[in-house]
C-alpha cells in the first residue's frame, strides 16, 4: 500500500526539481584586459534568484582586487580555481571591495548575486565589477 502512495510523491519530486532548475540558471563571461592594461570594468543587471559568473584568469603570486558599484542589493563572492562554492572573498560579510587577493594559476570566479527581498522583488538590479590583477 506505502508504495502506491511513494511514487508518485518521487515523480512529482523529479518533475520539481527539473522545473526548478531553470530558474537558477546562470551566466558566464570571460573578463579581459585591452592590451597594456592591468584593469577592466563590466557592467550588468541581476535579477532573482539567479546569478552571474566573470571568469578571470591569473597567474601565481599576482594580487587580485574587486570592486562593486551599484544597488546595495547585489553582493559578490570570489571563488578561486577548482572551487567547488567556496569562497575567498564575500562581500556580504566583507564589504564591495575586495583587496589584496594573492592569486594562484588558474581561473578566478567572481559570482554576482542578489540576497533576501532583492531575490524576490521581481526588479533587476545595475551594477558595476571593477578588477585589477598586478604583479608584485
């Protein structure tokens, strides 16, 4: 009799969580430097419950800095290479700008996303990510 009543309950769990899926669904650019530079600027809107990944690519030893201009609603988080979600940098806790990152070889992770009524206000949200990578 219970396994009359547990499948459908496990369909229904499948079908949701495919339905749900999409709306986590994420974007990913590439951030690069013009020739001669060591800084570059991207502009965005977030909205919901998704988020935007920047991808940066560095080498050992350098120092990574990330600043954030725009609504106090969008946050950053910056994953190192091989991150699984963890982060180096939150700016939730930490504030928007981020300083002083030593690096290691490998793409950097800078992950653009909303948090608590932002998530769900419907409005989308400008910001600004400012990055710089130096050699010291």
């Amino acid at each position: 009799m219970k396994n009359k009543f547990l499948m459908p309950l496990a369909c229904l769990a499948l079908v949701g969580g495919v339905v749900a899926a999409p709306l986590l669904a994420q974007s990913v650019s590439r951030i690069t430097f013009a020739k001669g530079n060591d800084n570059a600027s991207v502009k965005g809107t977030i909205k919901g419950k998704a988020y935007r990944d920047y991808k940066l690519g560095v080498g050992n030893g350098q120092t990574m800095a990330v600043s954030l201009t725009g609504s106090n609603s969008v946050n950053f988080n910056i994953l190192p290479p091989g991150s699984k979600g963890e982060a180096v940098f939150n700016s939730s806790v930490e504030g928007r700008d981020a300083t002083g990152i030593k690096t290691v070889k490998g793409d950097y992770t800078i992950r653009v996303y909303l948090m608590g009524a932002a998530e769900t206000s419907g409005k989308a949200y400008p910001y600004q990510l400012s990055v710089s990578v130096m050699n010291f």
